[in-house]
C-alpha cells in the first residue's frame, strides 16, 4: 500500500532542493542537493510529511472498505442469526489495519 502520494514527496523534493525523485519498491529515494547519487529521502522527512497530509488515497480507500464490509456484516449477521459475517468483517478489518501500519527502516 502506497503511504504517500507521489506529489507530496515531489512537493517536499522542490522545497527542500532534492531532485529526480523515484519510488522503488517502497523506498524513496532522490538526489540531495549538489550529490551526485541519489539517497534515501530521510525518515524524519517522511514522518513529517505524513503528519501535514494525513491518508493517502489507498489509505482512505481501504479505511472506508473496512467500515463498509463491517456495516455489511453485521446487517447479516442479523439477518442470518450468524456470526460467521462478523468474523470476516473482523479478518479483512485486522489485514487492513497491518497495512495501514506506517513503519520507517
């Protein structure tokens, strides 16, 4: 899952004079100012611009799934007197949540 959307990190690449952005993987890695090859954009750097944007649009689009296939099941689990719905509203909601999880190596 995407945590960032291209344009922030070409945003903070302008503002801070990084060039040639390009996303491998998911690593991001630019040329630093006056650097001859590219590095890693900082740990520090990513945090920050996650702070200021918030979800980007996987984030968001698996965030409002979870919430729709809970709202789903649990009109099921209603109408079929099972529980079954629920637990795999409450599966697909925990393996959002892991990809949800933001984590910097």
């Amino acid at each position: 899952m995407k945590h960032f959307c291209e344009d922030w990190l070409q945003q903070w690449c302008y503002e801070n004079g990084w060039t040639d952005l390009y996303i491998e993987g998911y690593q991001y890695w630019a040329f630093p100012p006056g650097a001859v090859i590219p590095e890693p954009i900082p740990p520090e750097a990513l945090q920050l611009i996650k702070a200021e944007k918030g979800l980007s649009g996987q984030e968001k689009l698996w965030s409002i799934g979870a919430v729709i296939v809970t709202v789903i099941a649990a009109i099921l689990s209603y109408f079929l007197k099972s529980p079954m719905p629920m637990g795999l509203a409450f599966a697909f909601a925990a393996v959002t949540v892991g990809l949800l999880e933001f984590e910097m190596n």
